[in-house]
C-alpha cells in the first residue's frame, strides 16, 4: 500500500464521495434512505453557499475514506464542527486511515476556531465506538434524536 494522502475534496470528488455514502448507508443497514441526487449533493458542497466540507484519503489514487462535516452553532458553546459522516472503505479498515481523516478533522476544529467536535455514532457500531473511545470521546445517552421531513 502506498502511503495514504489526506487532502480536501474537489468538485470532482463528488461521485465517489456519493459511491461511499452509499456504502456507509448500507453498513448502517439502510440502504435505502439515500435520496440525496448528485447535483444536490456536489451543489451542497461546491455552490454558491457550500453547506458542507469534507477531507477525503487517497490510497494509490483511488478514495478510500472521507470525513464530511458542517458548522453547527450551539447556544451554549458556539460554533462546533458537526461531522455527518466518516467512513473507510470495508477493504481498507484497520489500516489508520480513519485516525488520519479524525487528526485531519481536529486541525481543521482547531484552526477555525470551532469549540469542539460533535457527532452521532449508532449504538450496535462497536468498531466506530471503540474507535472514538481511543479519542476520549463522551457518550450522552441522555438525548433523543428528533427529525421532520418539510418536502
């Protein structure tokens, strides 16, 4: 394996951070529940307004992970990097590419000056879990998880 190359998405990165979605959708066991279109996905992401930022890792020219998050605003602590989503790909688990992206993603909180870094991690997904508690991640068991769909 060639050394991993952890850089920032482009534009043309789209339709293979899309591919994985797709992937971590089906390891969450809801395949599904991805309705997000490419053009709505690469608009999101590259627009006039990007809502999202992602990092992506590379190994031997080929994405195998990313780590896509947005800013989210806390009343009580301010702006805070939200990570939607982290995944490597099946294949290449286990190699530190995920502690990469997760380095890459604490840089980046640091140097925009976010108050911390927030996310949800699904309670069966004992590898992610194990893998957060490396970081000395907080688990809040307190909260439930409320959404509406508006279309």
């Amino acid at each position: 394996m060639d050394q991993p190359v952890v850089r920032r998405a482009t534009i043309n990165d789209c339709p293979r951070i899309v591919e994985l979605v797709k992937e971590l959708a089906l390891y969450e066991k809801a395949p599904d529940e991805v309705t997000v279109t490419l053009d709505h996905f690469t608009e999101s992401g590259f627009g006039k307004q990007p809502v999202w930022w992602t990092f992506v890792v590379e190994v031997n020219g080929v994405i195998q992970g990313f780590a896509l998050y947005y800013i989210r605003f806390s009343t009580w602590k301010g702006q805070r990097m939200y990570l939607e989503d982290l995944l490597v790909t099946e294949e290449m688990r286990g190699k530190g590419l995920g502690k990469l992206l997760f380095d890459q993603l604490i840089i980046e909180a640091k140097e925009k000056g976010f108050t911390g870094i927030a996310w949800q991690v699904l309670e069966w997904n004992e590898p992610a879990i194990n893998f957060y508690k490396k970081y000395q991640a907080s688990f809040d068991g307190e909260w439930v998880n409320c959404s509406i769909p508006v279309a």
